[in-house]
C-alpha cells in the first residue's frame, strides 16, 4: 500500500515557503517557518543546493530558489495539451489584431493566466504565464463566469475583497453581477481602466473538454475603443476554432455588427 514520503512532502513544503515568503531565507529562518530541526532542515537546503535547485548568497549564508524549477515547470506545461491549445489562441488573436492575446482560466475568486503571446505594437500589454489577476477587474474572468449560472458567478465575486485597484475599478457586486450577465447575453466582455489606467480588454470564453477557459486581447484602452469591432471579430473567430459549446449549453447570442525600446503597458487584463 503506497505511503506518504516525508522527504517528499519536506521538499514542496519548503517550496512553498519561498513561495509566500518571496525572499531570501536562512536555514533557521526555513526551520522555524516549517516547525523542523535545524538540523533536517539544513540536510534538505543542502541537498537541493547541490542539485542546482537553490542558490547560497555569499555572505548572508541565505537560500532562495534558482530558475532550474521553473525551467522544468515550462518544460512540463509545454507538452500539456491544454497548455498547448492556450498558446495557439493567443498567437492567433495577436497575429489577427496586434494585440497581445491572453488565455485564463478562474480558480477560488482568482484568474490564472495559463497562456499569453505579447502584441506587435510598440506600445503593448505585457503578462506571464502563471500571473493572477483580481477577478472583478477582469475581462477574462467576467467571460469565464458568464458560462455558468448567477449564483456561482455571484459566490466567485465574494470570494475575495473587492479592492479599488485603478480609477475605473467596480467595487460593487450588484453592478459586476450586472456586467457579468451582459456579457452572457452578448456573448463578449469588456472592461476598461478597471484593474489598470490606460489599459482595456475584451473576451470571450468556452470550454476545451470539460474546462472553461477564456481568451481574451488587452491593450491601451484609446486604441482597443478605436479597434473594438476587429478584435471582437478576431475572438469570435478563434472562439470558433478553440472552444465547443458544453454538452446541453446554448451557445450566447453573438454581438452584433517586437520592435526596438519598446514601451509597455502592465496590469490586469
């Protein structure tokens, strides 16, 4: 009968820890945050030192992290076929607008960023793989949630505080609840100086297999308001290609009718 390996479990806890704690520790700081020895605690920072997977600072004699795990994090989401199809929406609605494509998916109140590919305009949205953006600020997390029911969208939206993050940002839930049902009516989210000022975004979401997923294009807001039919034609058209309606669903009415020094533009999307 398979056991638990304490080693193992030692190990992803101590990740972790670097994880929440987000700087460099020492071997007493890690044995007090983990509640072990000092003595285990050093075994286990030495042998992932020698692994490649921490590093020691010369002097301070504390540990963080190297890039090898998150090589081989990259390395493994990349022959994830979801991965995979997340990647390929987002090169075909940046190939189609300029924009930079995103693909997210909602988890506990919060939308994770599975895939993006970086516009062509000097001026672009920028993101990573594994950023989490506040849901209430979100195109792609108000596309998401336009899939299921009231209710749920309604308990997704409670999950977490509603924080005034941009000038734009909505804060009362009556009034999401509002834009999310839109968005399920018309099959299509916007969202503008919400979760960054100067930056918009539209979606659209389905599922890939049983997952939900949304894609979405974000840019500056003046550009994306002048661009808003193109880049609604380009979700639906890769919305065509990537997603199928859930099984006993009916699909949402459709709307109507890299350079050099460039800037960039961050924020939620």
């Amino acid at each position: 009968m398979p056991t638990i390996v304490p080693a193992a479990t030692r190990t992803m806890l101590l990740l972790e820890v670097f994880a929440r704690e987000r700087r460099e520790l020492s071997n007493s700081d890690l044995a007090r945050l983990m509640d072990l020895p000092e003595s285990s605690c050093s075994d286990l920072l030495y042998t992932l030192h020698d692994m490649g997977y921490l590093l020691r600072t010369a002097r301070s004699k504390r540990f963080y992290p190297t890039a090898r795990l998150l090589d081989i994090a990259k390395e493994i989401s990349a022959s994830d076929p979801l991965f995979a199809v997340a990647t390929e929406a987002c090169e075909l609605l940046r190939d189609k607008t300029g924009e930079t494509g995103l693909c997210g998916h909602v988890v506990s109140g919060v939308v994770h960023v599975l895939a993006f590919a970086e516009g062509t305009h000097p001026l672009r949205y920028v993101s990573n793989v594994g950023n989490k953006i506040a849901l209430h600020v979100s195109a792609l997390g108000k596309a998401e949630l336009a899939l299921g029911t009231p209710e749920e969208a309604a308990r997704q939206l409670r999950l977490k505080t509603l924080k005034q993050v941009a000038p734009g940002s909505i804060t009362d839930l009556a009034v999401l609840e509002r834009q999310v049902a839109e968005a399920r009516e018309q099959g299509w989210s916007w969202v503008e100086n919400e979760g960054f000022d100067g930056l918009a975004a539209m979606a659209v979401a389905g599922y890939v297999g049983d997952q939900p997923l949304a894609i979405s294009v974000a840019g500056p807001t003046q550009r994306l308001q002048a661009n808003k039919e193109t880049c609604l034609q380009a979700l639906k058209e890769v919305q065509a290609l990537v997603f199928h309606p859930r099984e006993g669903s009916t699909p949402p009415r459709a709307a109507g009718a890299r350079r050099s020094t460039p800037s960039k533009v961050t924020g939620p999307a």
